[in-house]
C-alpha cells in the first residue's frame, strides 16, 4: 500500500511540475488562443483540447476559459465546447501514457534536467514541463509493480467483487478518487494499474472510468463557487454534461464490455480506450445541444445582483445645512477610499498567489472611484454657491482634495499595478527571495497606510497626521533601499532578477507613488499646525 500510494504522489507531483512548467512557458500564448481561438465550434473543441494537452489538466482550462467567459472574450456555448475538447485532451494524454513508453521516463527526465539548468527562462519552465513528464511515465513503472501483489490478494479481490456488484457505488467511488486527487487523468491510471493485475471485469472498468470522469468535472466547480455568475454557468453545465453522460452509459456499461470484448484491443489498456471512446461520443452528443444548454444555465443561475454604483449619501436636500452636507460627502469620501483598498487588496493578493482572476475586478472598482469623486466634487460645488463660512470652505477643500487623491491612486492601480502583476502571473516570472519579501512588505505598508489616511480624514488627528508624515519618508527609504539592492543582485547576475527588472522597479515605482498620495490627507492637518514647509531645500548659510 505504501508502494502504491507513493506512486500515485508521484504521478500527481509529475502532474504538477507540467501543468506549472506549461504555464510559465506556454501561458501566455495558451490564454490569447483561448481568448481568440473560439471564433467557431470547431476552432473552440482544438482550443480546449490543445490547451488540455499543454497543462494536462482539463480543471486549469476549465476555469481560464470560465475566466475569459466573464470579461466577456469568449461566448458561453463557445466555453462549453472549449471543455468538450478539454474532457477530450485529457483522455487523449491518457492513452498516450498508456503505449507502455515508460521506459523512456530516465530520458525524459535527463533532457528536462538539462534544460532545467540552462540560464533561459522558457527552457527552464519547458524543462520543468519535461521533468515532469518523465515523473508521470516513471510513476507508472512504479505503479505496476506496487499492484504486482494485489493478484494474490483476497481483501482486494473480495472489495473488487463487492463493486462489481454494485455498480453505481463503483461509480462514486472512483468520482471520489478522482475528486481528492483532482484529476481524472491520476484515477484513470490508476484504474489502469489495476487492469493489468487481472481482476477487473471489462464491465467494472467501464463503470470506473465513468466515475473519473464524473469527478474529474467537480473540481473547477468547487474553485469557482464564490466566482460571478458567468463563470459558475460553465464549470457547473461541464459538471452537468459529464454526469448526464454518465447516467446514460451506466445502465449500458454491460453492453459496452460486450462490445469492447469484442474489439481487437489490448486487455491491459481498456480503462484509457473507454476513457477516449466515453468523452468522444460524449462530445460529439453534447455539441449540437451547447447552445440550449447555455440558455438553460442562464436561467437557472441568475445573473449577479448589480450592486448600486451611484452615491449613498449624497442627498441634495442636505445642502441647505453645511454641516451635514459635509458630514454626508465625508462618508461618501470614506467609501471610495474602501473601494481604493479593495483594489491594492486584490493587486496583493494576485501578486502573492499568482492567481490572474483577483485581477478582474479591479477595472470596475475604478470606474466606480471615477463616478463617485466626481459626483463628490459636484455636490460640493453646488453646496459652495450657498456661501459657507471659513472653516466650512476649508474642510469642502480638504475633502475635494482627498477625492482627488483617491482617484489618483485609482489610476495607479488600475494603469500601473494591475498590468504589471498580471503579467508576472501570465508569464510566470518569479522574483528573488529578497526582492519578493520586499514588495510584499511594501505593499501591506501601503495597505497599513491607507487604514491610517481613513482615520485621519474623519479625526483629523495630529498624533496620527504626523506619524504617517514620518511613514513616507520610511517608504521612500524603503524604495530607495529596494532599488539599490536590486540593482547590487543584477550586478551578482542572478537570473532571477535579471527577469523581474522592470517588473520590480516598475512596482516600487507605483507603491510610492501611491504612498505620496495616501500621505496628501496629512497636510491640512499639519499646515495648520505651521509644521510644513513649501521647500524641501537646505537653506546654505
């Protein structure tokens, strides 16, 4: 047993070197034929497919195409047929797997581990991919001899009689095996593994496999249930064709193993030329009803409540009473500034988990900054017109000025920020250890900093005024020192940052300047104090 689960950890850790490998080397052209490959049905199945033998994981096309469907690049019943090419990849990789190349894996792994070590960023993430392949082939040499045993075994052949007896429970077992391991590519080897011992009826394989397949449909599900609606319509209508199509051919598995039997085909390779044949016909099935099945979904899972992007408290009939149309604008002021840390939250958080989908909301966030500091701006000019006293004027400005900033901030996340990590995630580059800890320390700073400037817009603390006066001149210390060892790393030649250069720079760059603008809020409260100076100049005696 031990054999036989560390060659299954084997075969998932080989499918994961491909599927990271693929993505830095492949990733961002696999994302643009995906994007642009779905102009008809049959350029869509290919899309899916090929993209499915790159990765090896149909789950990771499934919620890039899932992605794409949100921003609206790609169309649903496109989408669909995208997965339909997908299931089709992945069977496909099967069968290959399963030619008996095994021996081949110490080659593979040779050549994966020579380009692994060359200086260019492509052969090491294709050699990675490599690596990979030969650890998935060598996994299943492992694989065969760990079942060896399982012939003489009467626990395992008593549990294989108890399944074969109760089909639609092997079923669900192998959707859970398929399900843990998130791959139906790792059940349906391992489906094989126990073809080649003798003990499984061709018409139990079949029914195996079906529940591989059904499991391998629930993962992207899983990951995209707190996604927008757009995208849980795909993954959940793929889960549906799967488990329609599974519901089907249970009752028929005996015919099936009939027809199989018959069929000149190799006894040790049934499980991957039932997985072909099942997600060939099922393609070929579920194609022509893509469209319905797109309608159906979008009416069984309704589209996302709108959320109201107009003003809150903004209310016109306030502005004959300053005070309260002031107080009104502030808590106005205070949402945009949580609408700008949702956005550096969300550029964080794909920064850190390499994750492009925390990226798709930022562009809406910012249009919504945009409308309201206008609609701020707006009504404070009409509460202007009524003549306000001193102190009124002054507090209308400071507010104004905050909105600005906002907006500025807004624009730097949404120009600067968010093109620059997604293409960190697209390409997958990696940045040194030091230069990665450096902008994530500089990016919670930020965070931190921003919480503070909300505080000091509604308290107009001093204390806290002059702390974060103090705190830009650590983020500039900050950058300063970033730059300097980054630059102290390209002298040392390290790979990685030679990659990340521009990326690196480019990000202190916009922090900074987000900082500078977060710092703004401090200044009325300081200058009245008769702290600031209009120079940062040494006067020379």
């Amino acid at each position: 047993m031990i054999n036989l689960f560390g060659s299954v950890a084997l075969l998932l850790f080989g499918l994961a070197q491909v599927k990271d490998g693929a993505s830095r080397a492949f990733g961002a052209r696999l994302r643009t034929g995906l994007s642009t490959g779905t102009r008809n049905g049959l350029r869509s199945f290919m899309s899916g497919f090929g993209a499915t033998v790159v990765l090896q994981s149909s789950t990771a096309t499934a919620l890039m195409v899932a992605s794409f469907v949100e921003r609206e690049l790609v169309k649903p019943r496109m989408a669909q047929i995208v997965l339909l090419g997908a299931n089709v990849g992945t069977a496909v990789t099967a069968w290959i797997v399963a030619t008996g190349i095994e021996w081949l894996s110490p080659l593979v792994i040779l050549v994966g581990i020579v380009l692994y070590r060359s200086g260019s960023t492509g052969r090491r993430s294709g050699g990675q991919a490599l690596v990979g392949i030969g650890l998935m082939l060598l996994s299943l040499h492992l694989l065969s001899g760990a079942t060896e045993p399982m012939r003489q075994s009467p626990a395992l052949a008593a549990f294989i009689g108890l399944l074969d007896n109760a089909w639609p429970v092997a079923l669900v077992f192998a959707a859970g095996i398929a399900l843990i391991s998130s791959s139906s590519l790792a059940a349906v080897v391992l489906i094989l593994s126990l073809t080649s011992t003798g003990i499984l009826s061709v018409g139990l394989i079949i029914v195996l496999v079906l529940g591989a397949n059904l499991g391998g449909a629930i993962p992207p599900v899983i990951a995209s249930l707190s996604a927008p609606a757009s995208v849980r319509r795909v993954t959940i209508a793929n889960l549906i064709v799967r488990a329609v199509g599974c519901l089907i051919a249970l009752p028929l598995a005996g015919y099936g193993a009939e027809i199989l039997e018959q069929l000149p085909l190799a006894p040790y390779k049934l499980p991957v030329d039932a997985h072909l044949g099942f997600n060939l016909i099922l393609a070929a099935l579920a194609w022509p009803f893509s469209r319905p099945l797109s309608r159906l979904m979008s009416k069984v899972i309704s589209q996302d409540a709108e959320a109201d992007d107009g003003p809150r408290f903004l209310d016109p009939q306030e502005l004959s009473t300053p005070v309260v149309a002031l107080a009104s604008a502030t808590r106005e002021v205070l949402g945009v500034g949580d609408l700008i840390e949702r956005m550096l939250i969300r550029a964080a958080d794909a920064f850190e988990r390499n994750d492009i989908t925390k990226l798709v909301e930022i562009a809406s966030l910012e249009k919504r900054v945009d409308s309201l500091q206008q609609d701020v701006k707006v009504y404070l000019s009409k509460l202007g017109r009524s003549g306000l006293s001193e102190e009124d004027d002054r507090r209308s400005i400071v507010i104004i000025d905050y909105a600005i900033n906002l907006e500025h901030m807004g624009d730097i996340i949404e120009k600067g920020l968010l093109p620059q990590v997604a293409k960190k995630v697209s390409l997958g580059l990696k940045f040194s250890e030091d230069g990665y800890a450096e902008l994530r320390e500089l990016f919670q700073l930020t965070l931190d900093n921003l919480r503070i400037a909300q505080s000091i817009f509604v308290t107009r603390d001093f204390n806290l005024a002059r702390q974060l006066m103090e705190v830009k001149v650590e983020v500039r210390r900050m950058e300063k020192k970033s730059s300097e060892r980054h630059l102290e790393r390209l002298r040392d030649g390290r790979a990685d940052s030679l990659q990340t250069s521009s990326l690196h720079l480019d990000i202190l760059r916009d922090l900074k300047r987000i900082n500078a603008h977060i710092v703004s809020v401090a200044h009325p409260i300081l200058d009245e104090s008769g702290l600031l100076i209009e120079s940062r100049l040494r006067h020379a005696e």
